[in-house]
C-alpha cells in the first residue's frame, strides 16, 4: 500500500467539477509535485486532503487510513502540515511565535499560556522550554535567527513564505503539502526554497506534495509529476516525461513550459 494515496475523488461546486475522479499515488519521502492551468482543480485537490472540502466521492488514504469525514485539526494531528498560496501569518506577533502556534497541537497548556499571555505559567513554564527548543531548531535550520525576535510584518515576503514553512514543520508532519511556495519569489529565492524543499525530504525524512506554477522549479526539485487539466489528469511521471507530453503543452497554451 502507497504512504499516500487517492482513488477516484471527486469534488463539485454546482455544476462546475473542480476535481474529477481523480487517482494518484505519492512514495513515502518522494517529492511529488501536481501541476496544472489556473482552475485546473489544484488547490481544491489541498482542501479535500485537509479537511476544508468534503468530496462527492474517493477514499484519501493517509498511512492505509482514509481522511474522508474528518477535521483538519484531526487530519493536521495524523501528521499532515500544508502552507496556503496566500500568506495566513500573524502579522503582528514575532517569528518565534508564529512557529510556536505550529505546536499547538502538541501542547497540554494553553497556547496563550505557552505564549505568555496568562499568568498562571506553573505547568506551562516546563512545557514552553520543551516546545521554544523545537522551534529554535526550526529557526536554525531555516536560517532565520535574524528575524526570530521580528514581527513578522517587518520582514521581507521571501522572509515570511520561511515563517509559514517554519510553522508548518513545527508539526512535525510526516507528509507536507505545499501551496504554491515560489509565488512572489525572487530568482534567488526560488532556487533557495529548492534547497529547502529538498533538505527537508532529505534531513527531516518528510514527504512532500507541492503545487508549483514555475515550472523550472518544479523540474528541478520533483521526483514525479502529476498534470492535471479540468479535474482530471492528463499523465503522471519523471518531470522530463510529464514536461514534453503533448496534451501538457497544449493545457499550457503551447508555450515551452521547461522555460516558464
């Protein structure tokens, strides 16, 4: 049985199908990426996964367990993590705990007593040692221990799509689902995210499913690709058999998308 897998979904609103009997696979510890045209069904197949949506039909098989029915805080504590196309950060509290909100689930004290926002810190005080050394080593393996003690809206945009990431690791998920982590990157940027991605497959042993539009990232740093058009898919494979497929270039209005 695959680490992740799902069979025949399908999810509708009215009579538009965002996805469409859609099936695919992910290896554990893969980098897996979905590709696809602006309302191909991509972020919607994310929102089935955690919980957001509840699809028509299809099993969403997590480590043999189907997700269907269940919570995203009951899906987040199976171990699956997801950053959003669009920043979902707290603007106004620091780096350090934006992160510190990705223990929440872990945590027996409240999170504002873990945060300093209750005076009754006597059972919490040992439990924020324990969860601030997670996030520190969250902080020093994204190199971020410039902006640890920053609020978060004075940092760089390439600065904050890091925190979101950070956060999402302080899960501590065995499968990470990332949305769109290149958009409004800078060049350098980008092919720092590559190193990212793959240190964190790599060192941390996560399994990845990313939804990229850059599609020179996506060659670089995926194992297999899934392509999809309309909800459906079109063909899944090596990034180098998915990126000349015919109907993968005409889904991208025949532009040469290896240099998109």
């Amino acid at each position: 049985m695959a680490f992740f897998q799902i069979d025949n979904l399908s999810k509708s609103f009215g009579g538009l199908k965002a996805v469409d009997q859609l099936d695919f696979q992910v290896e554990e510890k893969e980098i897996f990426s979905i590709i696809g045209p602006n309302g191909a069904g991509k972020s919607t197949i994310f929102n089935c996964i955690n919980g957001l949506y509840k699809p028509e039909q299809g099993k969403i098989l997590f480590k043999g367990h189907n997700l269907i029915g269940r919570r995203p805080d009951q899906i987040a504590a199976a171990g699956i993590a997801r950053t959003f196309q669009n920043l979902e950060l707290f603007a106004h509290m620091t780096t350090l705990d934006n992160i510190m909100l990705g223990r929440h689930l872990s945590m027996k004290a409240s999170i504002a007593a873990v945060l300093g926002l209750s005076f009754k810190r006597s059972k919490a005080a040992k439990e924020e040692l324990q969860h601030r050394r997670k996030v520190e080593e969250i902080i020093d393996f994204l190199e971020l221990e410039s902006a640890r003690d920053q609020f978060v809206s004075n940092l760089p945009y390439g600065k904050q799509k890091l925190v979101e990431l950070g956060r999402a690791l302080a899960l501590e998920p065995d499968l990470l689902l990332l949305d769109e982590p290149a958009a409004g990157l800078t060049q350098e940027e980008r092919e720092d995210m590559v190193f990212w991605i793959r240190d964190i497959r790599d060192l941390l042993g996560i399994t990845v499913i990313l939804i990229e539009h850059n599609m020179q990232m996506v060659q670089n740093i995926s194992d297999r690709i899934l392509a999809i058009n309309f909800g459906k898919p079109i063909t899944t494979g090596t990034p180098e058999e998915v990126l000349a497929h015919p109907e993968v270039i005409r889904a991208y209005l025949g532009e040469d998308i290896t240099q998109a």
